[in-house]
C-alpha cells in the first residue's frame, strides 16, 4: 500500500512570493497525502491550503470532501491559510482538526482567535462544512494509513509525524516541520533525545525536515526552533533514510541558494559515505512513498 504526497506550500515563517522564490514556492506549510485508499491527510494549513482547497473542489465535482488536518503546532505560518481554504465555507463537506492531546484547546483557541473581528472580518463560525476537533494518540489507524507521533524541539511545541500505508513493515513518511537540532539550551528535552528522533525516523523512505537556517545564520537564530541543513543531512543519515526533503525554506531564500543547498547537501553525503537522496521541497510537486 502506498502514499502520495503533493507539496502546496514549503516556505517557513511568512510567505515569500516574488521571482527568486518561484521555482521552490513562497507559500508557507502544507502538504496534502493520499492513501491507497484515496483518504485524505492534510499536514499543516499555511497559505498553500487555498490553493489545495480550490484543487479539491474542482475535482469533488460536487462529492463531499472529508479530510483530517494534522496540524504540527499552531504558529502562524502552519494555520493561516485556514480562513481562505474554500471548502471550508460550503455544506457537505468534513474536516476534523487533529493535534497533540495536550496541545488540543489551544489548537482551537488559536483557530478561532485568528479569525476574531479585531483582526479578521469573518468569524470561525462562518464555516458551513462540519469541522470536529479530536486528539491524536501515540498511535492512530485511518483509512489505508497508520501514523505515530513524536514530541519536537520547537518554542510552544510541536509535533511530528510517522506515517505509513497501514501494514507492518510498510514504507513510512516521515514529516518535522519544525525542529531545532542543534544544541541550544530552553527544552526540556531528555538527554537522549536525539537518538529517540532517530529512532522515529528510522528506515523511512521519505523524511521532510526543516532545514531553515545556515550554520551562519544558526548562530544568531539559536533557540528559535529550526534547524541548519548540515544537521539534517547528518539525521537523516544516522536514522538510514532513503531521501530527504529540505523544507520550511527562510523566506529570503532565493531558489538559486536552495539549489546551491541541496549541492552541499548531497556532497556532504558523497563525504560521510553514505547514501542519501537529497532535494529540495518544491511546490506542486507529488512524490510517492
């Protein structure tokens, strides 16, 4: 059994659209996956969810569209898409917003705080579709998925994401949106918590990880959440990973400097001997896992 994935949005903090970002995108977080089954996960709902939602009711063709939406955290940039994800406003339709237990109320509170009337002139209430808010547990079985979850080093939180086709040994998508790997001080997290990433991540055929930040910039950025491309390469190798997606591109990254990126990456691969394929997450590309 198998997942797709297709990249709508793939920039981190603020979209990013202009000339030197359009190749890789400049809409912040979201990533649509399909089971074999054609059940629908949304991870994340930055502003690459309109353009999901106006894809979705074009080929709904009138059907309803029912869907999870797996939300990583509830900054910004991973949930302002939401009040302009179209299907949202029409009967029929169904979405449960899903989270960490504890992190649950929040998730609701922030939802309907970004559409207050302060700051935008549609309420939460003016969704027609039916939307449910349900925890996740440690491990949830859907519609032709299986998926677990792990704690991330992130400000408030956040939490990625181990999904697979449902049967055991399955190949398995990988998605941290947001983590800090290098070492700065502020978590709480174990001693060992980088060898428990690793373990979650182990054997996937497809990681996605933020890779924000230049070692430069990381010096100056310690504590905000992100982590540099070197670190990832270096995970992703440690946990034998078949392919690695960069993702959460700094929104002053130009297209050019990515690709310059994904080269270092795949050289720092060539020198650690491993075997790694590495790219760049791009919006409106669908990859298979």
């Amino acid at each position: 059994m198998t997942l797709t994935l297709t990249f709508w949005g793939t920039r981190g903090s603020v979209p990013a659209p202009g000339a030197s970002t359009a190749y890789y995108g400049g809409n912040t977080p979201c990533v649509e996956v399909r089971t074999s089954t054609n059940a629908l996960l949304i991870l994340d709902a930055g502003t690459g969810i309109r353009h999901l939602g106006r894809q979705l009711l074009e080929s709904a063709r009138d059907k309803p569209i029912v869907a999870e939406i797996l939300l990583s955290h509830t900054h910004w940039d991973h949930i302002q898409g939401l009040p302009f994800f179209a299907p949202l406003f029409q009967e029929g339709h169904e979405f449960t917003i899903r989270g960490a237990p504890e992190a649950l109320s929040g998730i609701e509170h922030a939802l309907r705080a970004q559409m207050a009337q302060a700051v935008f002139p549609v309420s939460f209430d003016a969704y027609r579709a039916k939307v449910h808010f349900r925890a996740l547990g440690e491990v949830e079985h859907g519609e032709g998925y299986a998926l677990t979850t792990h704690p991330l080093r992130h400000p408030g939180g956040a939490t990625g994401y181990r999904i697979t086709g449902g049967n055991p040994g399955a190949p398995a998508l990988v998605y941290i949106s947001d983590n800090e790997l290098g070492h700065a001080e502020g978590y709480a997290s174990a001693p060992e918590w980088r060898d428990a990433l690793a373990s979650f991540a182990r054997g996937a055929s497809l990681l996605v990880h933020d890779a924000m930040y230049s070692a430069e910039e990381y010096e100056r950025h310690r504590g905000w959440g992100h982590s540099r491309y070197e670190d990832v390469v270096d995970l992703a190798l440690d946990a034998g990973v078949q392919r690695l997606v960069l993702f959460h591109h700094h929104p002053e990254r130009s297209d050019s400097a990515l690709s310059e990126w994904v080269a270092a990456c795949q050289q720092r691969v060539r020198e650690k001997g491993g075997r790694l394929d590495v790219r760049a997450a791009t919006e409106g590309t669908t990859l298979t896992v």
